[in-house]
C-alpha cells in the first residue's frame, strides 16, 4: 500500500486543485458581464468589419504536412547519429517509420493538401454548363450593337 501513496497524493492534489480553480473562477468572475466585456480586444482596436470566414481545410492538411515532416527529421536525426551501431533491426525500424510517413504524405496529398486552385468538379462543371454556347460565348469583332448574322 506504501508503493501507491504517492498517487493517492498526487489524485488528492490534482482533486484540490480543480475544486479551488472552480471556486476561485466563481468567486472573481463577474455575475453579469456587460457588452464592453463580452467585445473581442485586439491591441485596443474596435473591430470595424466581420470576422473573415474559416480557412479552407488546405491550410490545415498542409500545416499537418509540416508536422509530419518535423516528426520525421526529429527521430531521423538520432538515427543518423547511431546508425552503424543499430545495426539491421535499426535499418528495419527506420524502414518502417519511412513508410508511416510516406504514407501519410500520400494521404495528404489524396485528399487535395496541394490542391490550391478551383476544385477539379467546378471546374468540369463551368465547362459543360448547358446555358452556354458558342452564340453567348463567343463575341465577332466588329458586331457591338448590331445583331448577330447567322
């Protein structure tokens, strides 16, 4: 029983740590917030215009890619570092993680990481619209104003 003390310790404190963190917020925070309090602050500056609309989900599959890779240069350092000594499992291990992360980065590419222009569809889409033909499309030099002669 004297082994798990230092957990029961550290339970209680992390216990009495919430509780007080719950009262003291109840205690200081206001009971009604007024409108100035509830504003976004930004280096003193009112904000003038709405907030802008989320980011498109490729900033964030390329911020993973960043991650992925950061990932990959932090254990392959060490690798590099003690290579000769690990020897065939060291090779195999380091295959193996090798292939997680180009994995990975072939997710992330399917599902359009790089991708930064119009969607493909959309594209595809504005091509083939049936409203659109060659009458409405394309203008004969010379013709402003008059009308077309088939």
């Amino acid at each position: 029983m004297g082994q798990y003390l230092p957990l029961v310790v550290i339970g209680a404190l992390a216990a009495l740590f919430g509780i007080i963190n719950v009262t003291m917020s109840r205690l200081v925070n206001p009971p009604k917030p007024n409108l100035q309090q509830g504003a976004p602050y930004e280096s003193g500056i009112t904000p003038v215009k709405p907030t802008p609309d989320r980011f498109p989900v490729q900033f964030y599959l390329v911020a993973m890619i960043f991650v992925v890779f950061d990932i990959e240069i932090i254990f392959l350092y060490p690798y590099a570092a003690t290579f000769r000594g690990l020897s065939l499992f060291g090779l195999v291990a380091i295959g193996i993680f090798g292939f997680a992360v180009f994995e990975s980065f072939v997710y992330l590419i399917s599902k359009g990481a790089l991708d930064w222009g119009p969607r493909k569809d959309q594209l595809r889409s504005a091509a083939t619209d049936p409203a659109r033909t060659s009458l409405s499309t394309i203008r004969r030099v010379g013709t402003e104003g008059r009308e077309e002669v088939a």
